[in-house]
C-alpha cells in the first residue's frame, strides 16, 4: 500500500488534548495546537489548517516535513537493516562518521541519540582528559550564564539559568559560570581557578546562544577563549546542537568565530527529525578507550542512514548559500518591522536561518504573546526567554515563504496593537 494510501483509509479517530493530558506528563506548557502532518515549510492541525512552520521541530527539521530525499532514505533503511547495536560495526555508522570528519574540524566521532546525551559525552570525555592528560583531579568545566545545554543532570547543571536546575539540587559537581561574550570575566575566572594549581578541564559554549536569546558569539571573544585554551592546555568545547548543520549559514557555528574546538555536539539538525546526538573531537582528545562510554541505540543504521541522507543534501551546491540569503531577507523584513514598533522590538539579529526579535526589557507585550498572535496569523514561531520571538525555519524555505511569514508577523503585531488600543 502507498503512503498516500495509508493516509486515506486511516479513520480520523479525535483524540482531544484533554484526553492527551490525562494520560501525558504535564512537563510541557504545550499551545493549543494538534498537529497532524506536513509538507516542506508547512505543517496542517487536525481540523485541516494550515500553518508555515518556522519552528521546524525547535531548529530540527533540517530539510522540514514529508522531504523526498528522507523519505527515501527512511524506507530504504528500515527495509535493510535498522538496529543491531554497537557489538557489530555497520556501514552507515562509519559513512556518517567519514562525511562528518571531512566536512568538520574533527578526526573522530561518538553517536548518540540527543543532544543533552552528546554533551554529556563530551563532558566525559574532559573529565577524563583531565585525569590522564592534564592530572587534575577534580576537573572544572567552565560554561556561560544565559547558556543552554539540555536537560539531564550534568547537562542542567552546565546550562548556566537556574530555572532549569530549580528543584533538582544536588546538582553535578564541578562546573563554573561566566557571562558569555565577556573578555575580562573569563579571563578572571581561569586566573583564580587555575592558582595555585590547574582545576579548568574545559571551557563549554555555544558559538551563539539558542535558547538564551539567540546570541552570537563575539569573534574577538572567542578567539581569545581559544587562546587561553592553547595556553594552558584546556580543552574547548562547542555545543553545535542548534546553531550547527548549516543552520548559520555555514555548515558549523564556529566557522562564524573564525576559531576551531577540540570538541564539538551535534544533534538537532543532524537528523533532520529523525533522533540522532554525536560527539565529535580532535585526534588529540580522542582518548576513549571500549568501555569508557556508550549508547544502546547511539549511531544505528537507521538514524544514520537518514542523517546521512541529510548531510549530502545539504552539501549539495547552493543550500548553504539559500540559508545565507533568506536569513539576510528575513532579517531586513523584521529590521523594517522593527521600525513601525520602536516601543516594542528592540533588536533583530542572528546567523544565516537562526533569527531572533527581541523586545524591549519593560515592553507592555511579550515573547509569547508574538507567538500568540503569529499563530492566530498562520505562523509557527517559538519564544527564546520571555523578550526573544525567535525564527529557525526549516533550511529549504523560499524567498515566497519569508515574505508571507513576515505579512504573518506584521498582521500579528497589528492585531496586538489594535487589542491594546480597545
Ligand atoms: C536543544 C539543545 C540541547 C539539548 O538537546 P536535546 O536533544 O533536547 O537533548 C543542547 N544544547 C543546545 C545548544 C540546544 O539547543
């Protein structure tokens, strides 16, 4: 039977959110929305409307919905061969790992399945970087305030917001906090952790920060962390998770800084949807040995097979250079937007497809409040904090659907406006 097929004779059984919420923890504040299928750029809700899909599965669906190429690469695997575990080698695993090396920094990579568990990975491998390497027993891991970083406990504990960590004390020892994008402050911090004797394993940062606000790293900044780190022998490490697989404009976030990591995660994009994390490191900080760390499900021939699928298209003449322009199209329209409400947005900014709006600190509106009324307008955006509306289409998106997203957001801000004025 054909996909479409399938669709056809599937009965439309309802299933209301209120019957979802008796059964599913309430660890979401969900919008009212129940989404049932999607195509490119858009995404329809069980009664049949549609929406232009600027959220992409929180910066994930690389190539967005249904793409031709994935559903290919999705059939084909699932046919062939989809798990056997990391007792037997398999040939995607090591394909995927070959394209990312020679499109990346990296010698060598580590598969899992998210991207808390790849930077969980990588603070492992500090840790036991510094205990060989650098003889350090108790390893500090430096991150940034404002940072994002998921949500298992060493993960919490590096996201430098207490919101995520509140409740869930004791946290992982061994990590300290700096305002990100500050010269001086880092530089303070490893003086005074490093003397009389060296403690920082790691310096961990996103090259710009997603969740925190859609904050790009400075270059000045972030070379200067690089050579602090050569210096004194620390390792970088680079949360790739959202700003990596081409979502920048350039295939990785630090290609933006003009610096290299030792380490870096990905996962979000590199799946297009399909659930896949990955670890990649230099040569140098390749020091795992069987044993030191694994993942049941981590680099099966399924996800990678699909990831792969993924990576080649976006390698594909053009793609990176379509996330260049329509990021640079997006941000003039919201730039121009932004001139009608200088009561309200104080700042557009970002890198190639990953753009955030913010609003004034003390604006009478608020991020989800754009949301809001973008969705009432047919738009899909999720809020970066309370004051970030941010925008992280999928990668394919057309000049066309930037123009109708920022009619979207304009209608949308009229209406609050004219809400506020009655
Ligand atoms: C989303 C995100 C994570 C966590 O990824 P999960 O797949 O949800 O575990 C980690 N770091 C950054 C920068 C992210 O944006």
């Amino acid at each position: 039977m054909s996909p479409e097929m399938l669709l056809q004779t599937a009965p439309a059984a309802p299933f209301s959110s209120t019957e979802f919420d008796d059964y599913v923890v309430h660890s979401y504040a969900r919008f009212p929305l129940m989404l049932e299928r999607g195509d490119g750029c858009r995404v329809w809700d069980v009664e049949g409307r549609e929406y232009l899909d600027f959220v992409a599965g929180i910066a994930t669906c690389t190539l967005g919905h249904a793409h031709p190429t994935m559903v290919d690469a999705v059939t084909q695997h699932i046919r062939k061969l989809h798990h056997v575990s990391n007792l037997y080698y398999t040939r995607e695993q090591g394909e995927l790992a070959k394209w990312l090396v020679e499109h990346s920094c990296a010698d060598k990579v580590f598969f899992c399945n998210s991207g808390a568990e790849a930077n969980e990975g990588a603070i492992k491998l500090a840790r036991k970087y510094a205990h060989t390497v650098l003889q350090i027993e108790n390893p500090i891991v430096i991150t940034a305030n404002a940072s994002f970083h998921g949500r298992t406990l060493a993960t919490i504990t590096a996201t430098g917001q207490p919101k995520y960590q509140k409740g869930f004390s004791p946290l992982v020892p061994g990590f300290r906090y700096v305002p990100y994008n500050d010269i001086a402050a880092i530089e303070q911090a490893i003086a005074t952790l490093n003397h009389p004797t060296r403690q920082v394993a790691a310096i961990m940062l996103e090259g710009l920060q997603g969740e925190g606000g859609v904050r790009p790293g400075d270059r000045p900044y972030f070379q200067r962390v690089r050579q602090l780190c050569d210096e004194q022998g620390m390792l970088l490490l680079m949360d790739e998770v959202q700003v990596g697989m081409g979502r920048s404009g350039h295939l990785w976030g630090y290609e933006n800084l003009g610096i290299e990591p030792d380490v870096f995660t990905s996962a979000k994009g590199l799946g297009g949807g399909i659930p896949i994390g990955a670890m990649l490191c230099k040569a140098s900080c390749d020091i795992f040995q069987p044993g030191d760390h694994a993942s049941t499900y981590g680099g099966n021939p399924f996800a990678c097979g699909v990831a792969l699928s993924v990576c080649r298209t976006l390698a594909q003449p053009g793609f990176l250079e379509n996330v260049q322009a329509r990021g640079e199209q997006l941000r003039a329209g919201l730039r121009a937007i932004a001139q009608a409400y200088p009561n309200w947005i104080c700042d557009v900014r970002g890198w190639g497809l990953i753009n955030g709006m913010e609003l004034h600190a003390d604006a009478e509106i608020t991020s989800p409040e754009v949301v809001n009324a973008a969705m009432a307008e047919g738009l899909l955006l999720v809020p970066a904090g309370p004051k970030v509306v941010r925008f992280v289409p999928p990668l394919i998106v057309t000049d066309a659907e930037i123009r109708q997203a920022l009619q979207a957001i304009e209608n949308a801000l009229a209406a609050i406006s004219l809400a506020k004025t009655q």
